[in-house]
C-alpha cells in the first residue's frame, strides 16, 4: 500500500470551505436553470459547521484521490456516524465541491454527521471499474483514520445522484468483491457501508444499454440529444454493450443485491426522461424480495434533478435523507456485525 500523507489534523477544521457552482447531472441535456440564488438550499457555510477541503484519500492509477470533510462544530464524546457523498454527473464531469454535494453534505453535517463528499476517477481519465474502487478506497480510508476524525467504522452510509447515485447503490451490493475493491490504499480495511440513499441512480446498465442497441428505449425515457456526444455509458465502462457485456453486468448494481445488502432509500423524478424511473423501481423491489428493508420514493413533477423544485423541495427531501441515516446509522442495532463487519473506535472528543 502506497503511503499517503496524514489527513489534515482537527485544528484544521477552521479552514472555510467554498461552494462550487458544478456541471449538469447525467442525462440532462442542459443543467436545471439554477442561476436564482433562492435555488439553493445554502449559500454558503453555515457556523454550525467544519469543513476542509482536499484532504487526500488514496490513489487511482497516478492520480491523488481527494475528498471534502465537513462536521459539526457542536462538541461531542462520542464518535460521529459517517456518510460518504458522491457527485453526479454521467461519470464524465462533475466535482466534490458543486453545489448538489455541498448543499447535501451541509444538510448532514448540520443534522450531526461526519460528510466525505469525495472526488474519483472519471471516465475521462479512467473507465470502469476505477470510479468505483476510488469510492471503495474513500471508505477504507475513513475506517483507517477513524480514531484521529472521531467517527464509527460500524456506521457508514453513502449518497449520490445519478451517477453517484448508480455508485452508491454499487457500493452497497458489491460489498466483499475482491475484484472491485483496487489497490488505492488500506486494505486492510473493508469498504462495506451500512446504509444507502439514491437520487435518481442507473440500476441495470446493461438492460440499458440493450434496449438502445435495439432502438427501443426504456419506459418513460426520452430519445438521447446529445449528438455529437459519446455515449456516458459506453464511456464509462470503455466500450458498447455489444463489445463488453460482462463490464456491463457487473457495474450494475442489481446484479449483485444478495440478503446482506445494507437498507437502501431511492428516489426518483416521475418525470425523468435520462434515467427512467422504472430503474429505481426494479432496484427496491429486487432487494425487498431478498429481504433488504428499502423504500422508493417516486417525486411528483420531477425529472433527472430535483433543483427545479425550488430550495425548500430540496430541503424537504434531504431531510428525509437525515432521518433515514439517523435511523440506520444510530438508531437500529441489527445494522452492525451484520452489515456492518467492523468495530467501534474509541469515542474522541472533537477540539
């Protein structure tokens, strides 16, 4: 294992974290219009909250992988439960510190979370399966360091949209597969999470991506306009479905969904026309069928993206992501050993 430098120290968390405006998430033929200020759930940190930015977590291929910390201020005794946030954005564009991640993470860490809203490879630089061992590594990472952030290495859970969504969800079922796990740094630590929430997430790539090889489209999905452009997933898994069907297969997250999965919450837009809603339907009933509790929230009015609801939607449905997390991550003592195959650090109190 490559050695890396030491995360940034407590002290550190006075540092001020910028909100960055980002790129549009998968599928989206152009962003949401989001340039009214009252679009955004925060304008910035509130004084509630730490955050540092770019701390580095491991390595994918030469590239320094990085992620953002953000945490209470509030002083506590007792080690923080954990949500690793992904970004969005068809594995091709996107960024740790875009205002999807940043609005998300604050939520959390106001709620009381420990948030590492984290950047990977993108499909740009590296195809699949990179994106995913750098989220894999991200949470060895975590569980490496738990005793210096005061954080539960029992009680991890992780977030995304669309794409990250899609990832998320892979690293929930894909927890225990060698094969996706990379060579970024701590391996000796699992990179299982305990809870998972999906907005608007790809489910079944490879089902996908059959359909359009057919001419069909999935229900509820609209013709592609990106001409010109190169497929997102052709681009993510380094080839048609036609040329690598097992790449396919095997970066779906519904392949995988076994009884030990951990509890999962997805959302969809009824209206999206990128990522059809059919997706997160088919996700949450294969995990209820193997027994994983999981609820779909199917929103009215909304299509790949949930920013053109206004802030308070937005607000609305993150903090139901609070409360599914609250009572994943702290509240429900079967969501340990069982899925959670790791041990609780010694409880830090936070300078």
């Amino acid at each position: 294992m490559k050695n890396l430098p030491l995360p940034l120290q407590p002290a550190a968390f006075a540092l001020a974290c910028a909100v960055l405006v980002g790129s549009p998430a998968w599928g989206a033929d152009k962003p949401e219009r989001e340039s009214k200020s009252d679009r955004r759930a925060y304008h910035g940190v509130p004084d509630t909250v730490e955050c540092v930015k770019d701390v580095p977590y491991g390595t994918g291929g030469t590239t320094p992988l990085r992620l953002d910390i953000y945490r209470p201020k509030k002083h506590v005794d007792a080690p923080l439960p954990v949500v690793v946030y992904i970004h969005g954005g068809g594995w091709m564009t996107g960024d740790k510190a875009e205002k999807h991640s940043a609005d998300a993470a604050l939520q959390l860490a106001e709620a009381g979370f420990f948030v590492a809203s984290i950047n990977y490879r993108l499909s740009g630089e590296a195809a699949f399966p990179a994106a995913i061992e750098d989220c894999k590594c991200a949470v060895r990472f975590l569980r490496a360091h738990a005793a210096q952030y005061g954080i539960r290495t029992d009680r991890i859970g992780a977030w995304g949209m669309s794409a990250g969504g899609h990832l998320a969800l892979l690293l929930g079922t894909s927890g225990g597969m060698t094969r996706l796990e990379g060579l970024g740094g701590w391996a000796e630590q699992s990179s299982r999470v305990q809870a998972v929430v999906s907005y608007y997430g790809p489910t079944e790539l490879a089902v996908r991506a059959a359909r359009k090889q057919r001419g069909g489209a999935e229900p509820a999905a609209r013709p592609d306009k990106r001409s010109g452009r190169r497929d997102p997933e052709a681009q993510f898994l380094g080839g048609t479905f036609a040329a690598k069907p097992e790449a396919y297969r095997l970066a779906s997250p519904l392949t995988h969904v076994t009884p030990d999965d951990p509890p999962a919450l997805i959302f969809h837009g009824a209206d999206d026309g990128s990522v059809p809603p059919e997706q997160s339907r088919r996700m949450a009933d294969a995990l209820k069928s193997a027994g994983v509790p999981s609820e779909l929230v199917i929103v009215p009015g909304a299509g790949h993206g949930f920013y053109s609801l206004g802030a308070d939607k937005v607000r609305e449905l993150g903090q139901r992501v609070v409360e599914f997390f609250r009572r994943e991550l702290l509240m429900n003592p079967a969501n340990s050993t069982a899925r959670g195959k790791t041990q609780i650090q010694t409880p830090r109190a936070i300078p």
